[in-house]
C-alpha cells in the first residue's frame, strides 16, 4: 500500500519569489501555490510568470504542488488555466466549486491529464459535494471554511457549529468515491493550542489534512495528522495478532481486550504505509 501523506497543505502567494523558494525546505507535505485571494489584481499576469518559472526550476521534492486559480468566471481565470496547463505542478485548484461542468469546463482548458482539485466553499458547493466527488478527473478537495461561515451568514466559533454539517456532507463525499479531502484554514496563527484542537477535531472526523497559512503551523498540522507512536504500535500488534488467529484459523483476533477484525487490519495497514511515507519524507 502506497499512501501520500496531505497532512499539512500550505498556501503560498504565486507572486511571492522569496516565500516560493522558502517552501522548497519546510517540512510540508503539499503547497498551494495561490494566484487567487493572495495576489492582487495588477499582479495577477506577473505572478503567472513568476510561479512558472519557479514550478519549472523544480526542488520541491515529496511535496504534492497544487496551483489555485482564479475562478473562471473572473477575468483572470481564462488566462490562468491555459497558463497552468503548461506549468510543471501536480494539480490544479479551481475556486468556488458548485457542480461537474466547472471541472469539465476546466478540464476543457487543460486537458484530461492533469489532476483537478475542488474549492469547497458555498451552500451549493455543499449540497453538490457528492456529485463533485465522484467527477473522474477530481483528485482532492479543500475546504474554503471562512468563505463558507460568510456565505451561511454564520458565526466562526471554537467548535465550528456554521460549517460542522458542510464539513461532513464534503468528507462522506470525498470518502465514498476515494479522494482526497483537507480542512479549511485556522486564522489565528499564533494560536497553537486553537490549532491542534481543530487539526484533532478534523482529524477525527475523517480529513487527510489541514490547510495553512503560515510555516508554523506546519509541526503542529504534523503532529495531529500523522501517526502516533502508540498508534504505529497498536496497528502492528493487531496486525500479528490477526494473521496468528488466522494461522489457527479463527476470524477475528483480541489485543487489549478489544476484537480485532478485518477492518481494524485495513486500518493498521494503512497507518503503518502512512507511517514509511512519512519516514521516507523526513529522511530526505
């Protein structure tokens, strides 16, 4: 089993030289490279050529490169889409998702061959989470939770009470067509303990990851995503007890009292190929 990691996904400006060079050394998993809310309108055609040629030089290593454009209902994101089309990323963005035919439209302007992610960010785009989903060039989506709060009219609080259905509804999306989907943004940077309480409560409910806005975030996005060592542990101990059970032939196995099922050893296997892919990232 192969498994890459989306633990931490940061959102660099695509006009920013000096902060796309720095992304080649942080620990991230994934970037963003923005030309969207991160670049001003009369950066917009510079910051085009800016991020190609920074995508073109190469050095980002394991991390998935993924580049937001404008919407293409703007007067950018015609342009931007044909200038993505050439440029030497994983994925491409595409902001305010709320049906197929934006990705089919877009699709239309890059091709077939590259991999499409999906804003997650309006009551639509909520209610059309599952059709979205299950698009053949979709590769993951990202949740845009502070414009979601704004379209809802509602309140951004601790517990995410606004955005808590959205969230679910995009998770069991994402989750029954096998796609990838990460959390939206925590604004308070400085707010570590606020951090890695959302991470854990997005975490829980089942997304890959954590959408960033500034480097330190990163540990922590880390820390909450990955694997625990006591994690990594149990999922070998369960795995051995199974495959003993099974030698004996028994269907199920007991570790720590509990049951352990087929289920609990996907599960295992899974944490341990996050685990070497994590391992393998920290080892270059």
């Amino acid at each position: 089993m192969t498994v890459q990691p989306f633990r931490s996904v940061l959102y660099i400006p695509g006009s920013k030289v000096r902060a796309i060079d720095k992304a080649k050394s942080l620990p991230v998993d994934a970037i963003i490279f923005d030309l969207e809310d991160a670049v001003s309108p009369e950066e917009k055609e510079s910051a085009r050529e800016t991020l190609a040629s920074a995508l073109a030089e190469g050095g980002f290593g394991h991390r998935f490169t993924i580049v937001r454009i404008n919407g293409l209902d703007t007067i950018w994101g015609t342009a931007d889409a044909r200038a993505v089309a050439d440029m030497a990323c994983d994925a491409v963005l595409l902001p305010k998702v709320e049906g197929p035919e934006q990705i089919d439209r877009l699709a239309g302007l890059i091709g077939t061959d590259r991999a499409i992610w999906a804003m997650m960010e309006t009551p639509l785009g909520m209610l059309e989470a599952r059709t979205i989903a299950a698009h053949r060039q979709l590769g993951g989506m990202v949740m845009g939770t502070n414009d979601l709060v704004k379209e809802l009219n509602g309140r951004a609080t601790p517990d995410r009470v606004a955005v808590m259905t959205g969230l679910g509804h995009c998770v069991i999306a994402a989750k029954a067509h096998g796609k990838v989907i990460v959390d939206g943004v925590y604004n308070a940077f400085k707010d570590e303990a606020g951090l890695a309480a959302e991470c854990r409560q997005g975490r829980d409910m089942g997304f890959d990851g954590k959408t960033l806005i500034h480097p330190a975030q990163i540990d922590t996005a880390n820390a909450e995503f990955g694997p625990s060592e006591d994690e990594i542990d149990l999922a070998r101990r369960q795995i051995a007890a199974y495959e003993a059970a099974q030698a004996d032939g028994q269907g199920v196995a007991v570790v720590d009292g509990k049951i352990v099922e087929n289920l609990h050893v996907d599960t295992a296997r899974r944490i341990l190929a996050q685990a070497e892919a994590i391992g393998q990232i920290a080892a270059e």
